[in-house]
C-alpha cells in the first residue's frame, strides 16, 4: 500500500529494455508523479461530475444519497474485476512474451502486450466475448463523447448565434456534419500518434488543467460567472494546445500547475471585467447547492431574509472521507494485483484497509447523507 520516492526498479537481465521505457515515460519519480495525481485528481474532482455520461447518471438518481450510492458502487463493482483481469493478462505476457521482449531490445511495442495474451492465452468463445466486452466499453466512451459535441455546438451555439430560427430537421442535419467532422478528425489525429500513452497522459495528464479552474470555481466562488467560464475554458484548453509543442520534453503531469495558473488567471479576469450576476439566481443556487468556498455575502444575505434557512456545510468532515475514500479506492485496485501474483500478506492487508475504511465510510459518509 506504500511507496517510495523514487520507483527503483531494475529490469536488467530480464527485460532491459524496460529500463528505458520508465526513463522515457519519466517514471522514475514516482512520489513526484503520484503528488501530481493526487493534486490534479483532487482539483477535478472538485470541479464536479464530468458533463458527459458522469453528469447523466448523477442526475439520474432520485437523490444525494442515491447519487453517492451509485459512484460508491461504480467503484466497488469496478474495480475488483477490472484489475484482476489486467494483472492476469499482463503476468502471462511477461512470462511467455519476456524472451522475445528481450531479443527485441528497445524496438519493443509495449502496446502490443495486451493482443499478444488475448490471442495467445484467452480460450475460442472467451476470447470473442472479451474482445466483444473491449469494443463495447470503447464504443460506449466514443458514444458518449460523439453524441456530446454535436449537443453542444448545435444548442449553444449554431442555434443560438447563427441559425436560430431553422426547423428541427436542419439541427439534426448540422449535428450528423459535426459527428462526422469529430470522427475523421479523430482518425487523422491518431494515424500521426506514435504511442497511445502519449496521448492519453496528456488529455488526462494536461487538458484536465485547462477546464479544471473554471470547473472548480463555478461551486466554490461566489462571484464566478459565465464571462469567467469562457475565459478559463479558452486560455486553458488552448495552452494545454500549445504547451506539448513549445516544451516538448515536458511531462504531462509536470504541465499540468502551468496550465492551472494560465486558467485560473483567465477565470479571474474574465470574472471581474465581466458584469456580475443576479444576485437573486446566484442566492436560490447557495440555497439549494450549499457549496464549499468564498460564499459568505450570499450566506449572510440568505440569513437576513430568513433565519430559518437551513445552509450549513460540513467541509470538514466531507474532506476527512475523501482522504478516506481515496485509500478506501486505492485498496480495491491492489488486492486484485495481489491476488494474482499470490502475495497473500499483501492480499490480507489492503483487504483489511478495505473493510476499516469501509467501516468508517460507512458511518461519517453514508448514513449522514441527506435523503431530500
């Protein structure tokens, strides 16, 4: 459940090359690299549910509870199963796949790993149903994103700013031209991608800081309007577009407390030389949200109109069971891993992380969710 500072593996004589590969992906650091996640996850986390299938079944639910209900599921159910299956597949290509890594040396594709155990250790009929479960979880992502843009560009602006008074039809026709565009953009972008892995730490590495900011302050500051919103949105998104092409060498994740600053500066300024919302709206919204942060004007003027106005915020304790809950997840993804590589003691304690946390969890989180 530990770690070190620094990663200090030495492949040297079983597989050198992956030596290399941690250098390369700037592993080494690892204490560096999990405070980046944990400052990056945090933030984004704060920011809310993401505004795709996330928000979908959040808002899905009849209630707080219920929607903390389904994210604590999501994880449990996931997470067991999830990592038993790619510790499993992983172990058997180390293992029969090692050699010819080795022979190899540093031409080795990694990303080849994963087709090389399905096509040489999954049974006929498993193998199917499993590559049928990948393609299904890769449409579904792929679905949600490429049904979300076109929903954006045609209501938000298309309809309100160029064509507003066209029929039904045409929208659904200017939508079908935005998929397609998404989509051979997609495919161009990928034929020139030399490593899934580059991509992927910067989308989730970089990108995230761009929109964390102005995600994040929209609950937490009370003056945050939609002149902040854009503002943070733009100068994030587009110097996490430059960023990987004027410091190339740079990590992703070591991106990402630039492109925090680039945000939160275009949120501030964006808020402040742009007028100010209703105060009414901005108040109904503390009423029924009671977000953390700077609210205090909008808290004391509730409580002027009506001092029976329930608004009270529990930051404390909500923060105790995220730094819980964060060991609570991290315990579910390393028992699976121990499991299958039989390291019994390892298995017995984050299993018994898993119950304490739950235990906690269980009474300073779940029984005192709200139920309206």
């Amino acid at each position: 459940m530990l770690f070190s500072w620094r990663l200090d593996l030495n492949w040297s004589g079983v597989i050198d090359s992956v030596n290399q590969k941690i250098q390369q992906d700037n592993m080494e650091l690892f204490g560096l690299m999990i405070m980046m996640m944990l400052f990056k996850g945090t933030l984004t986390s704060m920011a809310g549910p993401v505004p795709s299938y996330d928000m979908q079944r959040i808002l899905a639910t009849k209630s707080p509870k219920e929607a903390a209900k389904m994210s604590g599921l999501v994880s449990l159910v996931m997470f067991f199963p999830r990592y038993m299956m790619v510790t499993g597949l992983t172990v058997l290509a180390l293992v029969y796949l090692g050699p010819d890594i080795q022979l190899a040396g540093g031409g080795f594709d990694f990303e080849q790993v994963l087709p090389y155990a399905i096509t040489e250790f999954v049974p006929i009929g498993l193998k199917g149903l499993l590559i049928a479960g990948l393609l299904a979880a890769f449409m579904s992502t792929l679905a949600a994103s490429l049904n979300a843009a076109p929903v954006y560009f045609v209501n938000d602006v298309y309809k309100r700013y160029i064509k507003p008074n066209q029929s039904e039809r045409t929208y659904v026709k200017v939508s079908y031209v935005v998929s397609l565009v998404l989509v051979i953009i997609g495919v161009v972008v990928g034929l020139f991608l030399d490593s899934i892995n580059d991509i992927m730490q910067w989308i989730f590495g970089a990108l995230f800081g761009g929109y964390a900011a102005a995600n994040l302050l929209k609950w937490h500051w009370w003056r945050f309007n939609a002149g902040g919103y854009f503002w943070g949105m733009l100068t994030g998104l587009v110097a996490a577009l430059i960023f990987p092409l004027a410091m190339p060498d740079l990590h992703p994740l070591m991106a990402f407390p630039y492109l925090l600053l680039v945000s939160v500066a275009g949120c501030i300024l964006g808020t402040l030389l742009t007028k100010a919302d209703d105060i009414e709206h901005i108040s109904e919204f503390y009423r029924q949200v009671r977000p953390w942060g700077v609210w205090k004007p909008i808290k004391d003027k509730l409580l002027s109109q009506n001092p029976s106005i329930e608004v009270k915020a529990t930051p404390g304790r909500d923060l105790t069971n995220v730094a819980v809950g964060v060991v609570w997840q991290l315990s579910l993804v390393v028992a699976p891993i121990y499991l299958i590589i039989q390291n019994w003691d390892g298995v017995f304690f984050s299993l018994l992380i898993t119950v304490l946390t739950s235990i906690f969890l269980k009474f300073n989180w779940l029984n005192k969710l709200d139920e309206n």
